[in-house]
C-alpha cells in the first residue's frame, strides 16, 4: 500500500458512509495501516458486511454499525455501540454525503434539506460525538501525539459554484467553515480537525460522467492531471491525515482533484 501496517496501530475508527465508493476505500486503507474500523452505513448492511469481511480476510479489524448519521439518536448509539466494541475512539472519517440535484427554481424544500441534512447536519452530529469523547479521553501515550483527529470528506465543490446542485454546492461551502472553526476551538485540546476535498472520483454518485467514453472525455476537459480519480486515492490521503505523520495539518483542506480547481479553462488563453 506504500505505507507501514503499524501507522495507526492500536487507533479506532469511525468511517460514515462506509458500504461504497469513497468510503469503502478510506475504511480498508485505515485497517490496513493499523486502525481498528467501524464501517457506518444507513441502509445496505450486505454491503457493509463483505467490507468488514474483505477487512478481516486481510487481517484487519472491522465491524459494521447502522445509523443514519443525520438524526441525532443514532448518531448517539453508533457512537455508543463503536465505543463498547474498541473501548475507545481516534478517528473520526465524515464521509456519508448524497446529491439530489435540481435546477434551483424546482428545486424544493425537501431536496434541500435532505441533502443539508446528510451533508451538514450529519457532519456536525458526529463531529460533536466524536470532540465530547476526545475531550474526555486526552492524549493516549504510545498511540497518538493527538487526542483525536476528525476528518471531512469534503468536495472541490466547496469552492466551486455547482448549478443545478445547490443543495450539495452550498453543504459542501458550509464543510468548510464547520470544519474551520471546529478546528480553531479544538486545536489547544490537541484535537486536529481537517478536510479532504475530492473531485472527480470514479463512484456511484458519478457514475454518469465517467462510464461511457464520451462523457468521460467531457470530464476530462475539467482536469489538467488527465485521469478520473480512483477512490484509492482518497484512501491513501486520509490515512495521513489521521496519522501522526500530519500532526502539525490543522484545520485544512487538502484538495484531492487532478487539478481540477487550477480553473484548467484558462491554460490557453483568457
Ligand atoms: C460530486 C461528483 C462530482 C465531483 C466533481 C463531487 O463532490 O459528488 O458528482 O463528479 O464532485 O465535480
């Protein structure tokens, strides 16, 4: 993997969203450096099963846990029965999200909140369940400079302007601020705070802009790296984040995106 298996040895983790795409890649990257993982997923627990299993199949540890993160309840009892299997937490992955496009003039309250809800409110539930644990728990010696890292699963979207989307576009620009000023508040606690901001990645939620050539070649046009991204390399970057290699990174957005925020349409001319 490019990485040590020992990296996060000993750490617990709750990754959000963990039965596909993003998710899924960030959940087996965590336990394959080490990082005991709960798999969070709403509403497909058969995926969640074979990723624990492909997890343990590897040698990791893993358990799945159901919750929809937007309602306040389950978020509490993920948090509970997370803690009741690993004892403690160090990671926190804010990953669940969902789009639920419209243009804006049809768009309507439901499609709003839905979207806010999941993106948003989601985030702030967990993130607040995880920083009320760290706080309590403080520094655990031999296992992690920091008393706790909570990452956000972000989008380019965040600062790029999406019509037809602007329930996801504006949950994504509020990722930002929620995960700024969070991290200043909890940065004296030792509590690092931070995000990742995909862009283009090969998943479901997508699956229409990369699958056939023509639309891919579309896609291609919004990034100067020319390749789709893989969920891989989301993977890979959170496991950074939530090591103590990065422990100096707080409150920052780390762009994961070919390139595609270097606004690519100005390359020849403007
Ligand atoms: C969206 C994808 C989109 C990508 C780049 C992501 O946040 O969920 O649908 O392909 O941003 O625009």
């Amino acid at each position: 993997m490019g990485y040590s298996d020992t990296l996060l040895k000993g750490q617990k983790a709750i990754v959000t969203g963990a039965s596909a795409g993003i998710g899924e890649a960030i959940a087996r990257h965590l336990a394959a450096a080490g990082a005991a993982v709960a798999v969070n997923y709403r509403s497909d627990p058969d995926s969640a099963k074979k990723i624990v299993e492909a997890i343990q199949a590897a040698g990791g540890e893993a358990v799945a846990i159901q919750a929809d993160v937007s309602k306040e309840d389950a978020v509490k009892a993920m948090f509970a029965q997370a803690l009741e299997t690993f004892g403690t937490l160090d990671i926190l992955v804010n990953n669940a999200g969902r789009q639920n496009d419209a243009p804006f003039t049809e768009m309507t309250a439901e499609q709003w909140r839905s979207v806010i809800d999941v993106n948003l409110t989601g985030p702030f539930l967990c993130a607040q369940e995880a920083a009320r644990l760290f706080l309590k728990q403080g520094v655990r010696e031999g296992v992690s400079r920091a008393a706790g890292k909570i990452i956000f699963i972000s989008s380019v979207h965040e600062v790029i302007p999406w019509a037809g989307r602007v329930n996801y576009a504006a949950s994504k620009g509020g990722i930002e601020q929620l995960m700024k000023s969070i991290a200043q508040e909890l940065a004296p606690s030792k509590i690092r705070v931070n995000s990742i901001a995909p862009g283009a990645i090969k998943t479901d939620i997508n699956r229409e802009s990369w699958e056939k050539p023509e639309a891919e070649a579309e896609l291609l046009k919004r990034i100067p790296a020319g390749r789709v991204g893989e969920s891989d390399d989301i993977g890979k970057a959170a496991v950074w984040l939530a090591s103590d290699e990065s422990d100096y990174v707080n409150g920052t957005t780390l762009f994961i995106d070919g390139g595609m925020t270097l606004y690519p349409e100005f390359a020849d001319g403007g």
